[in-house]
C-alpha cells in the first residue's frame, strides 16, 4: 500500500471557528516537507461554520489545498465523529504524512486514529525531516524528560503520523497572490455518532493559556507564600506573559493546577521562560527545558535551574523583580 | 461496577542518569516504580470503589519483574493484578501496546471503565490510552481533572485543555485517562502490603490472548527508533549577581538587554 500513498497533510485546529496558532506552526514544517518531497501539501480542519477568511489564510501560507469537513456535531472536537472523518479522508486520499500539534485535541484524535488506520505514530516531535527517495518522515522527539533526543522512523505504513510540539517552529506567513483549492464537505450523518457528549466549558481565568504563551514566568517555592505572588504576577503582566507555577506552589494552593509545568503538569516550549525562585528539579526541567529562552532567578547560586538557563541572575527574587520591573518600564518595553 | 486501571512500571525519574559518552541512559541501579501518573488512576479507581462499588483489576504490560508494580496497586486497594509478560512482546511501540493491552482487556471480559494515566514518564507519549482505547472500540477522554458524576451507564468528567475545563458526559463503557489533580495517591495500608504479598498474579503471554503474532512485539510496531542523541544546545548561562540593591538594579540593566538582544520584548 505505501507505494500509492502521497502527499503532506496537516491537521488544522480550530477554536470557536478560527484557526489557531498551531495550524501555521504545522504549514511551515509541511512546506518544507512538501518541497523536499515535491509533494503536494493539504491542510485539513475539521469543524463548524469555519470562517472562509481563515482557510483562505491556509493556502496564502502555503497550503495548496485545503479540505474543510464541517458540520454542527463537529462545532466541539470529539474524539469518535473525528476520528471517523478523518478516517474517511486517509482512506479516500491516501496521504504519506499527517501532521497534528501536541495539544490536548492533537495528542487524543492522532492516536485514535493511528491505531484503526494501521499507523505509526510518533508523539510530540520538534525536529521533523523527510528522505526525499524514500518518503521516510524522520520524526524527532525529547525524551527522558528532554536529556536525550530520539529519531524515529515509520519504514513500512503509511500514513506516517506524527504530534508536532506547539512553538518549536514559528508559524508560517502568507505570501501574496498565492491562493489553492478550497474544498468544503459536509459529512455523512453515519460519520457523526458520538457516545460522548460536551457539557459545558469553564474558561480559566487566567488571559493567557499557559501553553500558546511566549513568555512564561513560572513561580517556584521561593516566592515565600502566597500572599507574595501578585510580585510575580505583575512581572507577568507587564511582560504579557502567562503564569506557571512548580509543583510545590500548587500543592501548597498557592496557584491552582493548571499553572502547573512539569512531569505531573503541563510541558511548554515559550519563546522565554523566566523562573522566579525555583531550584530546577527534573520533573521541573521535563516540563521547561526546550524553551527557546531560559532566565532563572535564585538565590542561591548552585541552583540547578542554572544549568539550563542562558541568565542565571544569583540573588534575592523581591530585589531582582521589582528592579527588572522598573527598568523594563523606565525604557518603555513593559506596560504598567 | 468493574474498572480496570492500566499501570506501567517505569524507571524512577529523578535517579536516571544519562551516560555522557555514549548518550544512552544508564539504568543499572535505577529503582523501578509505578509510573507515577498512573496512580492518579489508581486513585480515581478506588475513590470510585468507595463511592460507587466496584472491583479493580490493575493490568500491566512488561517483563516479569513489573508483577512488583501491580503488588504496589494491590497494596493500595486494587482488587487484582494481571501481568501481560512475554519476550514477545518486547520492544512494542505504542501502536502494538495498545494493541495487546486490549486484547489483555477482552480477555477479562471487558469493564465499564478503563483508567489510565495520562502519559507514562519514560515513553512520554501519551499515546497507549487512546490507542487502547481505539483497538477496544471505546469512546475516551484524556487529560480528566474530575469525575463529577457516575450514573447507570454514563460517566461525567472535566477535563483540562488548553483555555480551561470541558465538561463532557460519555456513555460506559468508556476509557479515561487522568491527570494529577484528579485525586491525590492514598499510601499502601499493611494489610493491603500484606494482601500483596499473598496476591496471586497471574501472567498472560501471547498464547494466553487474542493476538496475531505479526501485530505484537518489535515486528508488530510500525515505528522504529533509528537514532538517540543528546540534544547540542548545552546552555551556558550567564551569571548576573544580583546580591544587594544596586547589584539588583544593573542585574536588571543586563537582563533588559539581554531580553532586547534576543527580540524578547
Ligand atoms: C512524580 C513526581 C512528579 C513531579 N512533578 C512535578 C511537576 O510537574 N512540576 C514541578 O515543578 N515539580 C514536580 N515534582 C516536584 C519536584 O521534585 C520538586 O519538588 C519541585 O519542582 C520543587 O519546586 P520549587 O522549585 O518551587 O521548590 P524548591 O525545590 O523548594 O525550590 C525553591 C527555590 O527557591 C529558591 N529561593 C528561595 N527563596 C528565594 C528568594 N527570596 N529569591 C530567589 N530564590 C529563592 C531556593 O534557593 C530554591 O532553589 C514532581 C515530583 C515527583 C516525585
């Protein structure tokens, strides 16, 4: 069967009808895949009432075609009509290589589906490379925890399936004048059963989602207690950036879960990371290390955060904050 | 109800250690203990034991010596322990983990609930769940922070994604895989240690299920791992002292700087 399958595809996501973010991160890595294979590249975004603008955006930043199931029970992402338009789509197209973000809709549907399509299925790449002869997807991922990287091959099935970790490429841009096929389906019904059903949906009530934020400050033991964390926060703020926290500040309730980066949390990849009194644990590191940026503040200067950080500032976090706050403002780069 | 809890031993994170020549991880003397996310589902089984009666049964795949991992569960609470072990199935992917794994769970007829973990921390995929959960024909839920509600044949959840908590209600049987805040870990009691000690685990080899030969083991995963490397980006922090206030002051001069050199702002 793999000699017929061809073609690049991305998964698309989208969130209350727009595309989010991730889906141009996946049309860089598939431009690229697709040129070095000479293959044609598709986007597919699976939902409801998708806005026309957002998937003309799809082929102005290189999709050359982009093939748009929509239907009402797929408004919501649920893993089983999901997986069965997809499904439907692999068995009808026969794509070489499909490619999903690693979020939490990403990291559910690829696996469903690779298990009924007969794939591999490789988690949470950063590194993604294709053999031009062959069509070999080479996947790259962190593992134990990010000290040690692992390629990953899938020689004999196809689809080659892969989850591609948010921000570890920069969302493609859209070129003028360049346009593709839009195809619009709408599903059969038998495709749409689902023994799941949405509920509801509490939004957090943090403005940045931890992990679509591209500055981080994540805030560790050293910050005292919790009547100290609006200290953080206001960092946080001035720099919009979301805040973390490390295991031992939600424990201690002083931050609720979903703050939470690490092994038992959330992984993240922001364009920086700023540690406030945190030591730099392993089960931390798994959680941060591939951030593209690392600043830690500690007091203490054999702090093994350090050993990750590209700025180790040694010293007491309620005197660096407050200095760091009023020079970014003093030069104008803070709001506040 | 009945509820099957899939647990995976793994090796104790904060005691790898990584051979610095060869890239590899050296795991002699590295204590092997259940994978820490999955006693979150431990948890969640036994809370739901309490609350709603159920039996539970831990299923684990892996050498012999992962039969220590299901007596660590029944020492908790869990009712029964299954050890899937067979040098057949070494080297299995995710895809021919979850394949064998459901086939672990026809053999025990099935369960209105599968917990799992929400990722193992030595594979880190995430993927075994869902996969087993596709092989069975069974809807599922990942990431669930809560389980608010069981009634006759349905579950309610929340579950944790990206902008906050969806909540959904799902038909039994269904698999869910949990994430931390789901419940926090109760210790073993002594006399569910003792109960461990006599526990009868029986092991399942691959004559013992419904597999087809070519589908399990390293011949049955479609995903090969060609290359392990250590990543090249060895940071070199710069150290900025910062130990009295106006050290703080130029501290914070040198990381506007460095934040503005590095497009950050
Ligand atoms: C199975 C398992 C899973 C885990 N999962 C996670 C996880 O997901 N995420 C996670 O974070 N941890 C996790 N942990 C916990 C982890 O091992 C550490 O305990 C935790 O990360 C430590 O948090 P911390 O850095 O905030 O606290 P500490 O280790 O106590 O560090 C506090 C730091 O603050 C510094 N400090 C103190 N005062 C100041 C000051 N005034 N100014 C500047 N610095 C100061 C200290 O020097 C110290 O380095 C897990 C552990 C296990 C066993």
């Amino acid at each position: 069967m793999s000699a017929e399958a061809a073609g690049i595809w991305i998964l698309a996501e989208s969130s209350s009808s727009a595309l989010t973010r991730v889906s141009f991160e996946l049309l860089t890595r598939g431009v690229e895949l697709a040129a070095k294979r000479s293959a044609q590249l598709t986007a597919l975004v699976i939902g409801h009432d998708l806005d026309k603008a957002g998937l003309n955006r799809l082929t102005a930043c290189g999709a050359d075609r982009v093939i748009a199931v929509e239907a009402p029970a797929l408004e919501h992402f649920l893993v089983e009509p999901y997986a069965a338009v997809m499904l439907k789509m692999i068995e009808k197209h026969r794509p070489e290589v499909i490619i999903a973000g690693a979020t939490s809709l990403g990291r559910t549907l690829m696996p469903y589906v690779a298990a009924k399509a007969d794939a591999g299925l490789t988690a949470d790449c950063t590194i993604l490379d294709i053999d031009r002869d062959t069509g070999n997807l080479l996947q790259t991922r962190p593992a134990i925890g990010g000290n040690i990287l692992a390629t990953i091959k899938t020689p004999r099935h196809r689809p080659q399936m892969a989850t591609v970790r948010p921000h570890s490429a920069p969302p493609a841009e859209p070129r003028e004048g360049r346009t593709g096929e839009i195809i619009r389906i709408s599903p059969p019904d038998e495709l749409l059963s689902s023994r799941m059903r949405r509920t509801g949906f509490k939004r957090e009530e943090s403005d940045h989602p931890l992990q679509d934020a591209e500055t981080v400050v994540v805030v560790g033991r050293g910050i005292g207690r919790k009547e100290n964390i609006p200290v953080a926060a206001e960092l946080a703020d001035a720099l919009g950036a979301a805040l973390g926290a490390t295991r031992d500040v939600v424990d201690r309730g002083w931050l609720s879960y979903p703050h939470q980066v690490g092994l038992s949390g959330k992984t993240i990849t922001p364009k920086l990371y700023i540690g406030l009194g945190v030591s730099g644990s392993i089960q931390h590191l798994a959680g941060m290390q591939t951030s593209q940026n690392i600043i830690a503040v500690n007091i203490d200067p054999d702090a093994q955060i350090f050993r990750v950080a590209d700025a180790a500032i040694v010293g007491d976090l309620f005197d660096v904050v407050p200095a760091l706050l009023a020079r970014a403002r003093a030069m104008g780069v803070a709001d506040g | 109800m009945r509820i099957i809890v899939l647990v995976k031993q793994v090796p104790e994170t904060g005691a790898v250690k990584m051979d610095e020549e060869t890239g590899t991880m050296v795991r002699a003397g590295v204590e092997a203990i259940v994978n820490p996310l999955d006693l979150y589902a431990v948890e969640a089984a036994l809370a739901l034991k309490e609350t709603q009666g159920a039996e539970v049964t831990a299923v684990s795949m892996g050498p012999p010596a992962a039969a220590k991992a299901l007596r660590e569960v029944i020492a908790m609470g869990v009712d029964a322990g299954v050890l899937v072990s067979d040098s057949a199935f070494a080297g299995s992917d995710t895809w021919a983990t979850g394949y064998t794994l459901a086939a672990a769970v026809r053999r025990l007829k099935g369960a209105d609930l599968i917990l799992c973990g929400e990722r193992a921390t030595d594979g880190d995929t995430g993927q075994v769940g869902p996969q087993t959960a596709s092989f069975l024909d069974l809807p599922v839920a990942t990431y669930v922070s809560s389980i608010d509600a069981v009634t006759t044949g349905h579950i309610r959840v929340s579950r944790l994604v990206e902008e906050g908590y969806e909540g959904l209600d799902i038909s039994l049987p269904a698999l869910i895989t949990v994430v931390k805040e789901v419940a926090e870990p109760r210790l073993p009691t002594l006399g569910g240690k003792k109960r461990a000690r006599n526990a009868d685990i029986p092991v399942w080899t691959a004559d013992d299920l419904d597999v087809d030969p070519g589908r399990i083991g390293l011949d049955g995963s479609p995903t090969r791992v060609v290359k392990i490397f250590r990543p090249q980006v060895a940071r070199k922090a710069e150290m900025i002292r910062a130990e009295d206030e106006s050290e703080a002051a130029a501290a914070a001069g040198r990381v506007v700087e460095f934040m503005t050199d590095r497009g950050l702002l």
